[in-house]
C-alpha cells in the first residue's frame, strides 16, 4: 500500500478547508463604472423579479392533448402534386389538405372501380333472379346463389372503400385518375407540413399534422430531482405569455437519458401556441426550502457567470456595478431561481457579461 507523506495531506486538507471557507464567506466585489463606460461595454440591465418559495423552473413544449394531434401521412409511394394549405392554417374536419400522386394510387381507383361495377351487376342479376323465382321459373338455390354473389361483391366494394377512408384519400373529377385528394381527419389548425410539390416520399412518411388547439398541454422533460418536488395539482405559471396551467401528472421513472417526464393541462391560455418551447415555473407545494423568502429572486439565465467554481451575477450599484455570489435553487434554459442577498430596487446585468467578468479577474 502506498504511504502518502503527511505534509501533502496537510497542504490538500489546508486546501479544502480555505477552499470550503472562502465558499461560504465569499462577499460582493465592486465595480466602479460610469454610465459612459457601460454603454462602451454593451451592458443592459433588467429589474430583479422576487420569486414565490418553492419555484422549479422546467423548459415546456406546449402540445395538443392526446388524441387531438394527427398526422396525415402519404397512403403509397408517389409525390405531392399541390399543397391547398400551409402551416397555421385552420381546417375542418373533411376539408382538402393536399392532392397526392401515385401509380398504386391510379391502381386502387381502378380496383375501386372494378368492385364498384362487379357489385351492381351482382345486384341487378339477384334481383332478376328474385323476380324469376317469385313466377316460379328458377328454383330457390338459384337465387340463394345470387345473393350470395352479391354480398361477396357488397364486402369486396366495402373493402376497397375502406382502403381508401384508412388513407385519407378522395377522388375529385377535375384531378388524374392517378392523383387524389388527402382530407383533414379532425378539426384544428395545420402545425406541420412536410416535403415540397414533386418530391418523391415513400409509404407512411408524414405529410401534414393537424392539432386541435382548442385545449393545449405542456409536456416536460425534467431531471429526476426536480420531478421528486412535485405533485399532481401544482400551479404552474408562464409570465411571459400570461399563461397557466395545473400539474397532472408525473413519472419519476427516468429513461436513456436520465430524464422524467410531467405533464400539465393549460387553464389559462394567454398567448401560448402549440408547437412552442417555454419557460414555466412551478410552484411546488412539496418543495422544502431552507432559504428566506426575501433572499429568493428569478433572473434571466444568461445574467449568470462562472467564477472562482461559484455562480455570480453583476447588480447596479449607485458607483456602477457589483459582483454578488448567489445560490442556484433551480434554472432552464431562460430563467435562474437563485438565493442571494439582494433588494428589489437593484437592478441585473444581462448583456456584456464577459466585459464585467473580465473587470473582476484583472486582479488575480
């Protein structure tokens, strides 16, 4: 076993200690700056926000309910021969979205055709049969085996129709005989198009996507330790679009990618659209915070800096700025809720961050 020399574990434990001490006594460093030299520098500011105790902030996609998103995809292989939408537009259910060519799709029409005219021929030769064997000409078999022939035609002709009403495809007069009509399975608004006019697509690739808006949903993608501080019913906010939504529910679960899953229906829907990614805050009622309320504040994400291993964020001081160390409680892609000894009337850098930041390393 190899025998470390005692005054290296004592240089690494002085290390830790000061290292510990400095991160629990690290105090704001000023900045001196005048309004000239911030203007040179790129800095803006922005109010600092209070934040409500409990805050987990989680990056949304705001979606259709399940069961209120279809896609349309191609029924064969063939090419789209006109767009009759485009994204954002609203549809009803029936209504053309795009008119589809194919050689299989001129083949099914001609199939659809061949039954269609295979089951009136059977119908009128069972009716003649049933007027022949109503005068007493023929016998019973016979007609037994007339309509038997026409129930086979009826079931193939259903058949061929249901191929067709399965792939969302009509026939119009005015198109080829091999170019249908794709119709809107639901009503809503048209969130996706994909390919262009004569691009070729293979069987099943999805062409249109339509959702109806009518009620939206925010699926989230979270870590495991911010879905085990909520619960179903938790108030979620959107400040940014005057949104709301309650929590329905969670998996903490994680998968591949050692994430959960939460899911939340919008009850208040401002300005939210489907298709969108925001940033919500979720008032977590199981969250159990040691920090004052008064110290609690949300900021925007890019105000933060790294520095000495420690997250720091520069707010207005009467003689310029300062640098003041926070606590990170919770983050997304846009906004910060962290704890930091601050007061509401102070104000957060949010541009020219990398000019602050070298201000306070030119003495190191």
């Amino acid at each position: 076993m190899i025998q470390i020399p005692r005054f290296i574990l004592f240089v690494f434990a002085c290390a830790w200690v000061s290292s510990v001490a400095w991160a629990q006594t690290a105090t704001a460093v000023a900045l001196p700056l005048n309004n000239k030299q911030q203007t040179a520098l790129g800095v803006q500011v922005v109010p600092l926000q209070a934040a409500s105790a409990g805050a987990v902030l989680v990056t949304a996609s705001v979606v259709a309910p399940p069961g209120k998103e279809v896609a349309v995809s191609a029924p064969y292989p063939g090419q789209v021969a006109r767009w009759l939408v485009g994204v954002g537009d609203t549809v009803k259910a029936g209504m053309p979205l795009a008119q589809f060519t194919s050689p299989m799709l001129g083949d099914a029409r001609r199939q659809l055709n061949e039954a269609a005219l295979d089951y009136k021929n059977a119908s009128a030769a069972a009716q003649r049969d049933q007027a022949m064997f109503d005068e007493g000409i023929i016998p019973a078999v016979r007609l037994q085996l007339s309509r038997a022939k026409q129930e086979a035609a009826q079931a193939q002709l259903h058949s061929r129709e249901a191929e067709l009403s399965a792939a969302g495809v009509r026939f119009d007069a005015n198109t080829s005989y091999a170019t249908g009509t794709l119709k809107a399975p639901i009503a809503g608004v048209v969130v996706d198009t994909a390919g262009t006019v004569g691009q070729r697509v293979e069987a099943g690739s999805m062409l249109v996507k339509v959702a109806d808006s009518s009620q939206l949903q925010l699926d989230m993608q979270l870590s495991n330790d911010k879905a085990s501080l909520m619960q179903v019913g938790d108030e979620i906010s959107i400040p940014a679009r005057n949104a709301k939504a309650k929590l329905l529910g969670v998996t903490r679960s994680v998968d591949a990618a050692q994430s959960a899953r939460a899911r939340a229906s919008v009850t208040q829907r401002g300005s939210l659209q489907a298709g969108e990614l925001v940033s919500v805050t979720v008032h977590a009622k199981g969250k159990v915070s040691t920090a004052k309320p008064e110290t609690q504040w949300l900021v925007p994400a890019r105000a933060l800096t790294q520095w000495r291993g420690k997250p720091w964020v520069f707010v207005t001081t009467e003689q310029g700025f300062e640098a003041v160390p926070v606590n990170v409680l919770s983050s997304s892609d846009d906004t910060a809720f962290v704890e930091a000894a601050l007061t509401p009337q102070r104000k957060v850098a949010v541009s020219g961050i990398a000019a602050l930041r070298g201000l306070l390393q030119k003495d190191e």
